[in-house]
C-alpha cells in the first residue's frame, strides 16, 4: 500500500460515521420509559428537572421524544435510583437490587461451590413439587471420611450446629 492509499484510506475514515442508526421507535421507547422512571421514582417534572439541572421544558422534550437525554442527564436520574438500562433498552438491570438481595448474591457468590450446589437443591426443590413415597430417603448426609447416611431417621437428644 502506498502512502497516497494510506491517506485516501484514512480520509474515508475520517469520514465515515461511526455512530449506529437509530430507529425513530427506539428513541419514542427511550422516551417513554425515561418518563415512567420518573414516575416510578415518584418524582413530579419540577422535582426531576431540579434534581437533573435541567429546566422543565427541556425535561418535557425528553419525555416528548423531541431531544434524547444525554449522559449527563441519565448519570445524575441513576444516582436517583433510575434503571438507565431499561431507559436506554428496555431491560431492567439486575444491579438495582435491595442490599438483602444483593447482601444474598455476593454471599452465594464468595461460597463454596458445594455450598453453592446445596443451595441451587434446596432453591429448586419445593414441598409443592416434592414426590415422594413414604418409604424412600428424606435425608442424605455426607460424612467427612466418606460416610454417607440415607433415609429417614430419628434422633433424640442431638444437636446439629
């Protein structure tokens, strides 16, 4: 390649958009669920506009789908707990959790993987969908030196911790 291919090459380049299109109803859907964020964070159009330092008419040509929020709007409606994910595309997103439920993931996730498995059992397993006779095993118990238990049993006067 020569240097005068070398520069057409980095003109066209230059030139080329490099943002993707967007379709007219992906920018209506943006529009829509930046205001039914508002809403669900109980936030009227003053509230919103003051909290997001803008003014209200420019918050009503988001809502209107006239002007696309930019970032600088949809950084401080996060921080005012907004799921930008679903404004942006329409899928809510997982960080926005309760810290119970998040306190739950980042426990199960520091666990062990046989603790992790025990979990996954007892989370898909439920008294509704149980099956079973009244003779087959209830409890598996998996001793350290390879003992294993199975079955139902009764034991007095022991304590488990």
């Amino acid at each position: 390649m020569s240097l005068s291919d070398l520069s057409e090459s980095m003109d066209q380049l230059s030139t080329t958009p490099t943002t993707p299109s967007i379709e007219k109803s992906d920018m209506l859907d943006i529009s829509i669920r930046f205001k039914e964020e508002r809403k669900r964070l109980g936030l009227s159009q003053k509230e919103a506009a003051k909290a997001l330092g803008v003014s209200i008419s420019s918050l009503g040509t988001y809502e209107r789908n006239q002007v696309t929020p930019l970032v600088l709007v949809l950084l401080p409606l996060y921080k005012l707990g907004a799921d930008i994910q679903y404004i942006v595309t329409g899928e809510r997103s997982s960080a926005r959790l309760p810290d119970t439920e998040q306190q739950l993931i980042s426990a199960f996730r520091s666990a062990p993987e046989p603790v992790q498995a025990g979990i996954m059992a007892m989370l898909q397993v439920s008294p509704a969908t149980r099956k079973e006779s009244p003779s087959s095993p209830s409890q598996v118990f998996h001793g350290e030196v390879g003992q294993v238990i199975k079955g139902d049993f009764k034991a007095k006067n022991i304590r488990f911790k």
